[in-house]
C-alpha cells in the first residue's frame, strides 16, 4: 500500500477542473499545484526555508542529474532528497528518461517539445529492451539507465512522488517509432512497478507515463494500459506536437481517456495560459522550469493587465524604462522582493551582473505562481474559473 | 551637530582594545564591529532580511560603483541606500577616492595593499588640486571625483558614517609621493567638512583618512591634522607595508597617534588574526570583502581547531573528501546553512556550479563574522580576549 493517497474533493460543474489532496509522508499538496524545479537537487538561488515562506508545496529534483551527481550513494548516506537538501516538504523526481532522451538526441528539450527537429544522437549511445546507454556528462562514464535503476534510485532519493521509466521521443519521427517506443515504455512500466514492490518501499506514489505523441490511437492504448494497472497516478509525456493548439487538444484528449479518479501530472508546462487549460483538462499538478529559469535572466511574472509595456505575463526588468521606478514589481504582491524592492533596484542589479537580482525575481516568480494556484483552487471551489483566468492573463 | 555618536563603554585592562556604541539614526552598532561589503548596493547573494537575521550590524556601499551606477540620481530618487536595498540598518560608505585610485593603478587593491609593484594608471586620468579624473568602467565617460562630490554622493546615499576623499598611494612609490599625497589628503578633508556643512546634512559622522603610508613622520602629521579637526572619528587607509607584521605595526602606531575618543575604522583589512590584533591597538569597525567573497569561491570560515585539513579559519568546501560528509560546517554554529544542511551537500552544489553552494556559505560566513565580534564584545567585557583569541586562530 502506498502511503500517498490522492482525493478529489470536488469537481467543477463546467469543466474537468478538480479541487484535491495530495497525501503524503511529507506534507499534504493541495491540487491543483505547481511543482517548481530543482533540477541539481536545489531550486537555482532559492534556499528550502525561502521556498516555505513563499507558500510552496512540492518541489521537484531530476533523477538524471542527481543519479550523475552527487549519486545514489551519497543520496543513500544522506537519508534521501529531503534530508540532503533541506526541504522538507513533499517531492517529485522524474525517471531520468526524458534527459537521457532529449540530451541524447543532441539538444535539451526542444525536440520532444516539437519545436526543434532532430540532430542525431548525442550522448545517448543505444537503447535496447533492457534500458538506455549514455554517457555521463561529468565524467564520460557509460551508464545503462534500466527500468529498476530509475525505481532504485527514485526509492534512495527518497521522493514521495515517482515516475516510471519510459521511452520518450521527439516530434520529428516516424509514427511507427512513436509507436515502439511507447509498446516499449508499457513493459518498462510493468518492470518499474516489480521493481518497486522488489525493494518493499510503500512509501512513494507510481506514475506511469502516458506516451504516444500527437497519435489518438497510440495515446489511448498507453491510457488503457495505465487505467488497466495499478499504478497511482498518471504523468503526460511525450510529444504534445508543435503549435499551443495541439498542445492543448493532445491533453484533453489524454485526460479524457485515463481514470478520472487518479492524479494526473502534466509534465513540463508551465506557462500562465496552459496552465488555466490544464486544470479545465482535469490535470492536478504541473511542473517546468521556466518561472525559475526566466527569472534569471531578470524576467518576472505578473498578471497581464499589470504589464503596460507588453502582451502577456512577463516582464522584462532589464528594460532602461524601469531604472526609476521606485515601484515593487506588484504592489499587491506578498512576497519579500516586492515588500522590500523596487523595480529599479532590481533594474540595477541586472545591469551591474549581480546574481542577487535574478534570486529576487525568482523568490517573486516563485510566490507569483503558488499564488496562481491558490487562487486557481479557490476559482475551483468558488466555480468563478474563467474570472480567474481572465484576471491572468 | 552630527546625529551619529560614539560612546567607549569599556576600556580592557590589558591592551587599548574598548568596547562602544556607535549610535546612528539607523540604529547602534555595538563595536568593534564588522563591516560587511556590500559593494553595487547589495552584499552578493544575500538578502537585506537574511543579513538581519544573521546578526548582522553595518554594511557597506561602495561610493565609487555605486557613483558610476546607479548613479546619483536614481539614489536621490529612491531616497538612498537604505530604502533602495531594504537594508534599514546603519550604512557605511567610502569616499571612492580607494577604487579610483587602485584601479586606476591597474590593478584592484594589490598595489595599495603593497603586494603587487605600480604597473602604470589605466583608468586614472590626472589627479589635480581639484581631484581625480577617471574613466568610467560602464560607459568610458569621464569623471571628475572631487572632495565635494563624494560628499555630495555619500549624503546623496544616506549613510550613517561616511569618508573623506583622499588620495591613495601604492606602496613601491617614494616617500615624497606618499607625502604630497598626504598633505593633499589634508586639504580635500577640510573641503569634504566644508562641503557636508554647506550641504546641510547634520545626520552623518564624517571620518578623516590617517595616510602618510610606511612612514612615521607622515602618519603622525596626518594623525595630528585629524585629531585638531572636529572630524567624527577617523579611518586608517592608504599602504601598511608588504608584510603581516608591518601591517600590525603600523595600524598600532597610528592608533597611538589619534585622539583615544573617537572610532577608528580599519579600512579593508579583516584575517581572524588581524581583526584580533586590531581590535586589541583599539580599532572599532573593519571591513572586507574576504568573507563574503571566499565564499563565493567555496571556502567557509571555521575556528582553527575546527579545521583538521588545513591550517587557519578558511575550510575548502570543494575538496572531494567532503562530498560523503553528512556533518554541518560547524556543528555549534547557528546560521541557516549550518542548521540545515551538510558538508555534502555544499560540496555537491559547489562541484555542480550551483550559485546556491556560494550563497549557503557566505550565509555561515556573515555568521561567524557577526558571532566573532560578539565574542571579542564579550572577551573586552570579560578581560578574557587571548584566550578568545587561541580559541579562534
């Protein structure tokens, strides 16, 4: 029995958009929620008590880069990812197969994505049945990355949210690869699920990954075989195509053929719209990295009617125009940068190069998007959803 | 009347070491006291609330970067420092007259401090009667630093205690240099009181620079000029020789040469020994860039003893035996960084070149500075400074 539970406590009358609880041994998660990144087992910048104050519930930490660096021993030694890091509060960490996958194929997200076309093989050197051989990017070592070696090192990491190992591809191929690899991610999924009941952990939630690209009939034979099996949750992988559009229609369409009773995650996105469709799709939790990475480069988050001098949520703080605006990034805005700091301020240390500007932007963007989901949950439970989402964006 | 006071509480039996106050509109600095550097208007990677909850007094801010940017103006507009960072404490700034003259020799601070020999002026364009010419390291413009515009731009900033303008000379330079740059130091100190009584600002201490380098004669001329002056208290500057203990010996002959009442800054000096044989010639404040800096290259401050690897307070949190220590950098440490995660982890985020290793570090450095202070405070109280003194070093 795993000890993370899922509950739906309500549901919207005019959409899939659910109200949840995520249980797990670290805290509950509110859903729906955003899970921000913390790709090197740490969010850029960000220290863990600084990502309690500002409201966060989840965070997730990449297999692939932790299994490189520092690796399952010293993870092991340290007692898993909460006790290494500080944080914590409940946790997520992918397979691993999606870097292994998108590195490999020469570039790091844009060709799953759809958005960049395939440039040939990188760092991944073959995949067979047994699992996929790369090269580490630390040290040039040959790693096989195999369905058990995914569940054991998520079980030594410690997370209370898992995901299955899968066989990710890009946008840019042939249906019946497409096709393969999905057939391939299903008995990988039923080895990931015996490999976790092997080492006795009860502990975390099982996520098989829905693949299939942009394909209805591949996307539902991948459903119906997760629906079939008793795995906790539901991650959306894979190509979701190449323009919003589709996006969006692959993740409906998904969400409409999987089990509405269980957890699904929307992995990758995270931008303010897609998110709003996500949730009206019945999706429970997102994560990317992009409030934290644009942040970094002095982009902050806001609703769209507070952006005069441009369309949609980010603001770039880099811009001369804000060299005298003594005014904080949002005046109703809770968290410490805009309590503390104006725009000009952070205009200057962006210009200066000093990194303390992007950790100010990305406490703000931090607390921007668990405020999105607070009132997102809110819109939900208040059935006030398309308000809500017109107030954002 | 100037808002800002010193009041010597306690004078040790044993060496000039005193214990005071420096009362500021800002808030009282208990001393002696570290400075930290908080060089462009922000001490890098650190908050304004993370430096409070450190313990943290006083901070610095370079005129000279923060002249070029954000300028003047923007700091006028936001109503200085203080409300520009959100650092509401006491505030120290320099004249600028360091830096124009130190890079301006070519080099950063190597040729004042004295080990590195003159190179040649790269960025210093002429020194006149009236100041120093120089160009602009953001935009190549030239700037005319006089005594009246550092005082223009100190109170322009706000700061608690601010400096005179002087005129700094490296160490391999002649004796009849360093005298003319000393007696030139004199008459821009009394421009510098002229210029903060015209401007009106009644809220600032003005602190008159001891030059007059390696030689006695100098130093006792410039000593006697400060003292016969209503300056607030004095900073000793300019060259302290090649040496560790030239450095001692000079800093002590000078304290003996000045007026026993009022504070005395240590300009850019802050070694754990140093501060102690300083503190015991009966320096008040230092300041440095070294502990926030190191950090940043991934040294931690410890006690010696705590130090098994290496000799003196700096512990290389990059050395790969560190990476399976589960230990904190100092188990009876405090600070955030110390109280949440260990070696290991600092020395994975370091190896993986995550800026969060630097600023975890430079969390625990603030620390140990701050605690190192109140325990030189506690050691004057209680006649107990060299054993506090063997403890650290």
């Amino acid at each position: 029995m795993s000890k993370v539970t899922f509950k739906i406590i309500k549901r919207s009358n005019s959409s899939r958009a659910r109200l949840g609880v995520l249980h797990t041994p670290h805290g509950d998660v509110q859903t729906p929620a955003f899970i921000f990144c913390g790709t090197k087992a740490n969010v850029r910048g960000v220290t863990a008590s600084q990502l309690h104050e500002l409201g966060t519930q989840i965070i997730l930490s990449n297999t692939y880069h932790t299994l490189l660096q520092p690796g399952i021993d010293v993870l092991r030694e340290a007692g898993g990812l909460q006790k290494f890091t500080g944080w914590n509060g409940p946790m997520f960490t992918d397979s691993g197969g999606f870097q292994v996958f998108s590195l490999g194929y020469g570039g790091i997200n844009a060709e799953i994505k759809g958005s960049r076309p395939y440039s040939g093989n990188k760092t991944l050197l073959s995949v067979t049945e047994e699992g996929a051989t790369f090269r580490s990017y630390i040290n040039g070592n040959k790693i096989l990355l195999t369905p058990e070696l995914a569940i054991q090192a998520q079980v030594a990491f410690g997370a209370d949210l898992i995901v299955c190992l899968d066989v990710c591809t890009p946008h840019y191929v042939h249906k019946s690869f497409t096709s393969e690899a999905m057939l391939r991610s299903k008995r990988w999924a039923l080895r990931c699920m015996t490999e976790l009941k092997r080492l006795g952990s009860e502990k975390q939630a099982l996520l098989a990954v829905i693949q299939g690209g942009i394909y209805e009939d591949l996307r539902r034979e991948s459903a119906d075989f997760a629906n079939q099996h008793p795995f906790d949750g539901f991650a959306i992988g894979g190509s979701l195509g190449v323009t919003k559009q589709q996006m969006y229609d692959i993740t409906q369409m998904v969400c409409e053929m999987i089990d509405p009773e269980r957890s699904v995650h929307l992995l990758g996105i995270g931008g303010i719209p897609d998110i709003f469709n996500g949730v009206k799709y019945g999706i429970d939790t997102f994560d990317c990295v992009s409030p934290t990475r644009i942040a970094r480069h002095g982009i902050a988050l806001v609703k769209s009617n507070e952006n005069p001098l441009e369309t949609g949520n980010n603001m770039n703080l880099k811009r001369s125009s804000f060299a005298h605006d003594m005014t904080p990034i949002d005046l109703n805005c809770d968290c410490y940068t805009c309590k503390t700091v104006s725009k000009a301020y952070i205009n200057h240390l962006l210009r200066a190069g000093e990194t303390l500007g992007g950790q100010l932007i990305t406490l703000h963007n931090i607390r921007f998007m668990n405020k999105l989901m607070e009132d997102i949950r809110d819109a939900i439970a208040n059935d006030t959803l398309e308000a809500c989402q017109a107030d954002y964006c």
